[in-house]
C-alpha cells in the first residue's frame, strides 16, 4: 500500500538484525540484511568489513526502496500483503517472492511482476487474510526445501509466523 514502505521496513529489519557472518549462510557477511554482495553492486565498489558493520537504517533505506519494495510493487499491494511479500524479497529474492505470489493467484510462476500477476493479485486481495496466510504456508515450504534449513529452521520458523501475524493484523 503506498505510504506502508516505512512500517514494512521497520519490522522486517527487526528480523534481520545486526552484522552476521555464518559461515553456512550463503549470503555471506550481512549487516540490517544487506548483504556484501549486495551493497557494493549498489554503491558500485567493493566495501571492507568495517564499512559492513557501519551501516544504519538510513543508509540502507534507499536500497531497500528501489531493489525491493519498488521491484515488488509494493506501493500497488493491500497494507498487509505488501509486507509478507517485501518480508520474503529481502530474505530470499525478489525473484522468489514474486514467484511464491504468482503461484498463490494462479498465474504463470516466472518471477516477472507484470500486469497479468498484478490483476491476479488485486483479485485474490479482496481476501487479503487467506492471500497472506497462503504466502506464507507456500514460503515456509520453499524454506523447509532448503539444504539450510536444519541450520535456520528454528529462526526462519519464528520469522514467517511472526509476518503472519503481523501482516494480518495490518489489514
């Protein structure tokens, strides 16, 4: 929902938390869930570990507008729907998100949000409660198929029944 992008934000980063570093993570040195990768694509050079480590809400906000809230139309989704599915881009990919949204409406799953899935997706919204709670039924089904799953389970467990419930209740 547009204007929603702040809150999502702010309960999604109380998910991803402060830098981390697992070694059987394969996002690698991460810090407000922003992986190394990640931000040196977006500041366009590479980044040492203390700059990692450095960074803020503020200086991440920008990236995770444009990458992800942009890229998953959030702006165009019913408050509550927008933040499941902003939740699972930052955690997993845009591409994955937008896929386990296509599969939810009943549309080709190519990870492409165009018009076809946003018309599928503003139908199935006028049930938004039983659009989230399948979203995240069907990404806890991606995650349990994941060769990490063993190592996060528990933590990725918590994280989708806690966007569950607040998602539901930002309806």
């Amino acid at each position: 929902m547009k204007d929603n992008f702040e809150k999502c934000l702010e309960l999604m980063l109380k998910h991803e938390g402060n830098f981390v570093n697992h070694p059987q993570d394969p996002g690698g040195m991460t810090n407000l869930g922003v992986t190394k990768r990640v931000w040196e694509e977006w500041l366009g050079r590479p980044v040492s570990e203390k700059e990692m480590r450095n960074l803020t809400p503020k200086m991440v906000t920008p990236l995770y507008k444009r990458k992800y809230w942009d890229a998953i139309r959030g702006d165009e989704l019913v408050c509550g729907v927008d933040y499941a599915v902003f939740d699972v881009a930052v955690n997993s990919g845009v591409g994955r998100a937008t896929k386990i949204l296509q599969d939810c409406v009943g549309v080709t799953v190519d990870g492409g949000f165009g018009p076809r899935t946003l018309a599928a997706v503003k139908l199935a919204e006028q049930d938004p409660k039983a659009l989230i709670n399948l979203y995240c039924d069907k990404r806890l089904e991606f995650l349990m198929s994941l060769r990490t799953f063993v190592t996060f389970s528990r933590g990725w467990i918590n994280r989708v029944a806690d966007v569950r419930d607040s998602a539901i209740a930002m309806i």
